[in-house]
C-alpha cells in the first residue's frame, strides 16, 4: 500500500479502534503491557551497570526492538492486502489509544462521590494512582484535595492516553508513532529510580516527544473551555519558572480552562511570589467539577478527532 493510503486510512481506523474499545473495553493491566513490562524490566536488569551510556542501549534495545518490529510487520502485511495493514492500524490503535484504560477508576470515584462514599472514592483514587506510583501514599484529604488529584491525573491520562499517541500516529508513517510514544512513556516511568542515571535517557527521550503534543493538548483544552483563565494560568505557570515542568504546564491550562484549582498548590503559590505576581483565583474542585472535567476531555477529543478529518479529507481531495 503506498504511504499515501496508509495516512488516508488513518481516520477511518481510528474510529474502529475507538468503538472497539467502547464495546471491549482494554484492562490497564492487560497481556500486552505485562509482556512489555517484563521485556523492559528485564533489559534494565541486564545492562543497568550504573552509567547512562547503559541507558542508552537499554532503550534502544527496547524500544528499537519493538517499532522495528512493527515497521516489519506493516512491511509484510501491506505485501498481502491492504485490508490487513488496516486490521494492523485498528490493533495497535486499541492498544496504544483509548479512554476505558483509565476511565473506569474516574467513574468510581465519581458515583462514589455522589452517594456521599468519600471513603470509596478515596480507596477508588487511591487503587487508581498506585497504578502509576506504587509509593502513593493515600490519606485522608478534604473531599477538595481527593477530586483535585482526580481531575489532574484524569487530564494527565488522558493526554497521555489519547491525545500523545494520536499527535504521533497523525504526524508519523504508519502505526509507528503511537507506538514510540507510549513506548517510550512505559520506559521512562519504569525506569525512573532517585539516584540512579539509567533512566535519565528515557526520561529525556520521552520529554522530547511528549514537548509538542502537550502544548497541543492543553491549546486544545484552552480552546474548547475557558480560553482567557486556561491561559492566563498557563503563563503564570512558565512565569513562576516551571516551563521544563511538562505535567505542571498541562494541569495549568486544564485548571484555567475548568476555572478550578488543580495544580500542586505549591505551584500555585510560585505564581503569586513569580516577578509577574500572577494570582490564580479558580475554584476549590468537587464533586460536581468531576463531571466538568469528563466534558471537557471529551470536547477535546471531539475538537482533535474532527481536525483528524479535515486532513483525511484534504488528503482525498488532494489526490
């Protein structure tokens, strides 16, 4: 199939992919993450001998091993038919793309919240963000702080879910891109250890990806929510000195755009001492914000979907 093909089919898979997984939804621990998991622990194992050129081959050995399989594998799919590169396209968007990884804890918290369970949706949060960080500590916040942290990691995965990966599978040939992205997200957070310089690479590798396709998702949230808060409280945050801060910047123009205090309040109390003296009057987040944050995840996806399109059909047009 010529590249040309492969990118004007790129929409329609996508749609595929995304009802797939409203039907079947993927477990967040499921065979294929365990398998890559496995594969990136094991290689941390053997070559991590304390220095970061060690870290470098690690990644690439794992990292390489599976977009170059993937490359081979479309290589020989597109000589059979070309109904078997899509098939391919719709597989690794449903594992790479998608909501219901991490939708489901959202929803608990938020029905818990709503028959007055704090502490269900304090265990729900708590399962949820252990997921990620093992170390998360729990506790026993205020209802404000529990659907801060709710809202924040919501906005964060679903960057990292859906709108990194997608960016990547738009701008790059063929599957490969939401496959490097979510493969170098998986590295980078496993083999982030304090002290150790094994895993600086990875984690600059995916920093590198991730630059664009952040700004991007939090234009759109600014877009499609309050764009004057969402901005201003994303140049508080570069005022305040945290541009390098990828996450900081992301939950900065998510809050504005909700109009709700999300970020570290640390960081927040960084932009009222900044030398701009920025002062983020957003609201304390509840229960009633969770349903606010779903609406404006999905009118995202549906603003990035729908310039999915656009290219699709400027592509047709332009052959």
């Amino acid at each position: 199939m010529a590249p040309a093909n492969v990118a004007e089919m790129g929409f329609v898979a996508l749609i595929f992919a995304l009802l797939i997984e409203q039907g079947r939804p993927l477990p967040e621990n499921n065979w294929v993450y365990r398998l890559l998991t496995r594969l990136s622990d094991a290689v941390m194992s053997a070559t991590n001998a304390g220095e970061r050129k060690y870290g470098v081959a690690g990644w690439l050995l794992v990292v390489g091993a599976v977009v170059g399989l993937l490359i081979l594998a479309q290589w020989l799919l597109a000589l059979v038919h070309p109904l078997a590169t899509f098939c391919l396209h719709v597989a690794v968007l449903y594992l790479t793309v998608g909501f219901r990884q991490f939708s489901h804890a959202f929803t608990e918290i938020q029905l818990a919240l709503a028959t007055g369970d704090v502490a269900g949706a304090r265990r729900s949060l708590e399962r949820w963000l252990r997921e990620q960080d093992p170390s998360f500590p729990g506790g026993d916040g205020s209802v404000a702080d529990l659907c801060r942290l709710a809202i924040s990691n919501a906005l964060v995965a679903s960057h990292r879910h859906v709108f990194g990966p997608l960016f990547w599978y738009i701008l790059l040939p063929g599957a490969v891109g939401p496959v490097l992205y979510r493969m170098s997200e998986m590295v980078a957070r496993r083999w982030s250890r304090p002290g150790e310089v094994y895993g600086e690479f990875a984690g600059w590798a995916y920093r590198t990806l991730d630059w664009l396709p952040l700004r991007l998702s939090a234009t759109g949230f600014a877009i499609v929510g309050n764009f004057e808060d969402a901005v201003y409280a994303w140049r508080g945050a570069v005022a305040a000195g945290t541009g390098a801060d990828q996450r900081a910047l992301l939950l900065a123009a998510g809050g504005g755009a909700l109009g709700l205090r999300i970020a570290d309040p640390e960081l927040e109390a960084r932009w009222s001492t900044s030398d701009a003296g920025y002062e983020w009057q957003g609201a304390e987040p509840g229960s009633d914000s969770l349903r606010g944050a779903v609406g404006l995840v999905w009118r995202s996806v549906v603003l990035w979907v729908a310039l999915f399109a656009l290219l699709t059909v400027a592509a047709w047009l332009g052959r």
